[in-house]
C-alpha cells in the first residue's frame, strides 16, 4: 500500500478542540485534534480555525445589522430610537456602577458554533478550595452562595465574583472542589485576546487543565488510595492531592535551586489537607512529572516515606496548560472548571438539539432501511422464484409426504452411480485415442477390451470394477528375445495425460513370442486400471 496515501488517509481529521493560555503576555495555543491514526497535537491548526471563526464572526455581523435595520416592528419589539435609548439608559447605569461591559455582552448575543474553545486562567488569579459536601452550606450551588456570587438575573448586575465547583466522589464521601476568580480578570482575558463579543468560550482554572494534560500523557497507577502528582516545570509546577476519580486539592510551587525542600513543604501541606480537613485519610503512593535530578529524585524519595514513581510526559509549562485546554475543548469534557458558566443565558430550543446524535442516527436509519430494502427485494424474488417452481410441479401435487419421500429414495439410487460413473472420467473413446496417439511406430494393436462395471454388484474380482486390457504387437526375430518397444509403450502410457487421471496405473501382463509366414514377433499385453 502506498505509504503516502496510508499516512493522509490516518491524519483525517475527526474532531478538533483548541486551547489559548495567556502568560506574561503571550498567548500559548494548541489544537488537539483525533485522527483515525488517534489523537494528536497540532498547533498549525489554530490558525486554520481562526479564519473559520473570522469569517462566522463577519457574517454573524452582518445578519445583526439586517435584523435591527428591518422597518417592521412587532408587539414586544424595539424599534431603533427605542433601541439606542435603552442602550444609553444601560450604558449610564453600568458607568455608575462602575463595572466593565465586556462580560456582560458576552451573553447579549447569540454565540456562534465556530467560537468555542477553552481559555486558561492563571493559577495566580484563582483561588481554589475543597470541602466536604456535608460541610458545604445549603444555600451555596456549583456557581457559588449569595446573591454576590448567584449567576445573573434580569435586572441585576453581573457577579463581580463567579465561582465554579465540582463534586469529586471518594468512597463514601463527595468532595467539593472549588474555584474563584474576579469577573475583571475575563475580561482582561477577553481584552487581551481581542475575543469578539458574543463568543461562547469556556475559562478554565491553568492547573485543572494541566492535570487533564498530565493524565493524558501518564494515566495515575495504582487506581486505589489516594495519590500524589508533582508536576514540575523550569523553577514552578503544581503539586496534586488526587483521587481515582479526580483531583481535589493542589498547590502551586516555585522555587529556586533544588526543589526537594519546596516539594516536602507541599507534601506536609497537601497531607495535613487531606487528614484533618477533608479526613480521607493519608497518601499512599506519589509520582513525579517533569524534569528531576537524580540525586534530588533518590532523596525526595526517602523523604516521603511512600513509593515514588518518575512517569513519562510534558513538564509543567504554558504548553502543558494549552494542550489540557485543547483536550477539553476536543471531548466537550463535563469536568471542566467553567469560570464563566454562571454568565451564560439558557440556551434555546434548537441549540439544546444534539445536532450531532441526530444526524448520526438519521444516517443509520437511512443506511439500515436501504439495507432492509435490499434484503426485502431479495427476499420477494428468492419466493417469486418458489412459487414459480412449484407451480410447475403439477405432479407432486397428488402426492404424500412418503410417497414424495419414496420417489425421492428412487432418483437418489439412480442417480448417485450415474454421478460416480460420471466423476471417473473414463470414456473408452478417450482411452483409445490416447493409446493410439502413445504406440510405437513399428508396433501394432492386436487386441483391446474395456469395462466399466459401476452398476454391476459383483464386478471382476480379477480386473476391477473399470479396466482396459491391450494386446500389442512388436516384432521380435527369436524367441526369448524382448523387443525394447515394450518399455517404451508402458512408458509413454504412463506419461499419457488422459491415462494419468482415468486409469493411471499401467501394469505389464506378459510377452509372448509368435511365428507366422517364417517371421517371429512378439505380443506383450498391458493392463490399465484406475488408481488406488
């Protein structure tokens, strides 16, 4: 097969997610995309989406200002006039509260299907926390407690606080991880990225995406206990306290030289957390992701007091934290720490469709009824064909099931030999031919017999049920003498084709010596029979 055509058959893409990590000024991108080959990382193709989004974005655009300059009004509808004037009451309430205008506008238009991707937040700009469910106040909810933090209601402003949380089980007990972050911090982001407004983009806490990363590249083993992640970078990382289902606690670390006494501190930290605050009890096993010494690897590992493993993957980096964002954008990953979840309107009737079962669906309901048509087609023909053969068999209408039976016996017992006779592929025709075609030229035929006993219930014992016995001549001057023709005719009989599958063993019989008219010749005789 042709290794081009394979590797261009293998890199079709499938399905394509994108992650952007703003650090220090510079925006990391990634695009993971799934492949018939599997998933890989491709940073080329951001850009090829980014021009999809530009043009969606445009076109979007122009659809808004062919709605709002439509002449007709209906009852509920704003007209222009009516539509600056509530613009300008809403810009001048928003002045005097003070409160920036970008997030909100994000949830004043529809957002288009090309814009999603997932958005990395600082780890220096979140605050995270993990309770037991039990210890959770009634009143707070996955997008936090309070009016402060409750999502947007008509005629209220914004959050200034959004909140997001998951609930992590463990056991018996439901942990509840949680994360802050300002609201003026999306929309630096949103700023910062030049992101249109309208666009639907999921913000996610930089470690929640970094741990995504780093099970992907080194799944957590032993899958029971409570484990300890050390993801390290170039002089930072984030230290996770995980259970099998998920992380609940981290900490973000920085050092300078050898880390070894900064990844005891978190070890204390994180296990302290877990002992006395969420009382699940102690660590069991840790591993370490990223670059490690040797020497700092052997003394962290007698430090600890539990078994260390060094796992294979990507250390800790704005890479690491773009390519977990792409690889939740890609699964639509409902773990996802969505910081703007509580900004969002309820989507409306068609978006809640999951376009993507229909269509798959449909196609199989389209493909199984083609398929159905065909075998019903198939069918049908295969019973008109039955019914035609049956109505020509008048004669076996009369007749029973034993009689039909008996009839059936009596053609087998006269068909079967007629077969058998027919598979033996010996015709004496063919047989005289090829002896004819195989004699010497200075020999003759004296004499040839054949039979073919297959409906004979007592055939020759001497000669078999089929056989066909020569008598040939040669000349020979004295007696005792055995002309050399008679080896060449067995021969040749033998390397005869037609003899060799219908009566392939060829036997001399005998020689005998003959005198007439003052001349001797000899007669030999050949016996061909079928093989054993």
């Amino acid at each position: 097969m042709n290794t081009a055509f394979l590797e261009k058959a293998t890199s079709i893409r499938i399905a394509l997610g994108r992650g952007v990590y703003l650090r220090d000024g510079t925006a990391h991108r990634s695009c993971a995309a799934r492949t018939l080959a599997g998933l890989r990382e491709d940073s080329r193709l951001f850009d090829q989406l980014g021009l999809v989004d530009a043009v969606a974005g445009t076109v979007q655009g122009l659809i808004g200002k062919i709605l709002r300059r439509a002449p007709s009004r209906k009852v509920g509808e704003l007209t222009e006039d009516d539509e600056q004037a509530t613009v300008r009451d809403t810009s001048s309430r928003e002045a005097a509260s003070q409160e920036p205008s970008e997030v909100e506008s994000a949830t004043s238009e529809a957002s288009s299907p090309a814009d999603a991707m997932a958005i990395g937040v600082s780890e220096n700009a979140v605050t995270f926390g993990s309770v037991l469910e039990s210890d959770q106040p009634q009143a707070g909810t996955a997008a936090g407690a309070g009016d402060r933090d409750s999502p947007k209601a008509p005629g209220k402003n914004p959050p200034s606080l959004l909140t997001a949380s998951r609930l992590i089980p463990f056991g018996k007990a439901n942990i509840r991880v949680s994360a802050r972050v300002r609201r003026d911090e999306l929309t630096r982001i949103r700023r910062e990225l030049c992101l249109p407004a309208g666009s639907d983009h999921v913000f996610e806490p930089a470690p929640w995406a970094a741990w995504r990363a780093s099970i992907h590249d080194a799944p957590v083993r032993p899958r029971r206990g409570l484990h300890l992640r050390y993801v390290l970078g170039d002089g930072r990382g984030v230290v996770y306290l995980a259970t099998p289902n998920g992380p609940v606690a981290w900490q973000v670390i920085a050092w300078e030289g050898s880390p070894v006494d900064t990844l005891l501190q978190a070890f204390s930290l994180l296990s302290v957390h877990a002992s006395r605050r969420l009382d699940i009890g102690k660590v069991q096993h840790a591993s370490v992701q990223g670059s490690l010494g040797e020497a700092d690897m052997e003394r962290l590992k007698d430090e600890l007091g539990i078994p260390l493993t060094l796992v294979a993957g990507t250390g800790y980096s704005p890479r690491l934290v773009s390519f977990g964002l792409a690889l939740g954008a890609l699964n639509n990953d409902a773990e996802a720490f969505n910081l703007a979840e509580s900004l969002r309107e309820a989507p409306g009737l068609l978006q809640r469709v999951p376009w993507g079962d229909v269509v798959a669906l449909s196609l199989t309901f389209v493909v199984m009824y083609m398929a159905f048509g065909y075998y019903r087609d198939d069918i049908n023909q295969q019973l008109a064909t039955l019914m035609n053969q049956n109505a020509a068999v008048t004669w076996a209408a009369p007749l029973t099931q034993v009689q039909l039976n008996q009839e059936l016996a009596f053609l087998q017992r006269s068909v079967v030999p007629l077969k058998t006779f027919v598979d033996r592929r010996l015709r004496f025709s063919s047989g005289l031919a090829a002896v004819a075609g195989e004699l010497p030229a200075n020999t003759w035929l004296v004499n040839v017999s054949g039979e073919d006993l297959a409906w004979e219930k007592n055939p020759n014992k001497a000669l078999g049920e089929r056989y066909m016995l020569l008598q040939i001549g040669a000349p020979a001057d004295r007696r005792g003498d055995v002309p050399p023709e008679v080896n060449q005719t067995v021969r040749q009989l033998i390397e005869n084709e037609y003899l060799g599958k219908a009566l392939s063993r060829i036997k001399l019989a005998d020689v005998a010596w003959q005198q007439r008219g003052g001349s001797g010749h000899s007669v030999f005789s050949i016996l061909a029979l079928p093989g054993k």
